[in-house]
C-alpha cells in the first residue's frame, strides 16, 4: 500500500508574528477578526 506525505510551506512568516486584522469566511459572509499563529501561540504557554 502506497504512503503519502503532504507538505506545506509558508513563506510570508512576517504576517505571522503578530496580532493582525484578518479577513475570514463566516456563516454570515466575510469576517474581520484578529489573526496571527505564533502570537495565539505563546499566549498559550
């Protein structure tokens, strides 16, 4: 049986460091709401 592996890269790491206002889908059609990974994070640590 064959393995997959699938790998994503992100490039724009920049936009991820920080707290920002990000455009998300909703259930009511588009959202601004505050994103950035690493930030969320470290505040959960």
């Amino acid at each position: 049986m064959p393995t997959t592996l699938t790998l994503c890269q992100l490039k724009d790491m920049h936009g991820y460091l920080n707290l920002h206002q990000e455009a998300f889908f909703g259930l009511a059609g588009l959202e601004y709401r505050r994103g950035g990974d690493y930030a969320r994070i470290a505040m959960l640590q």
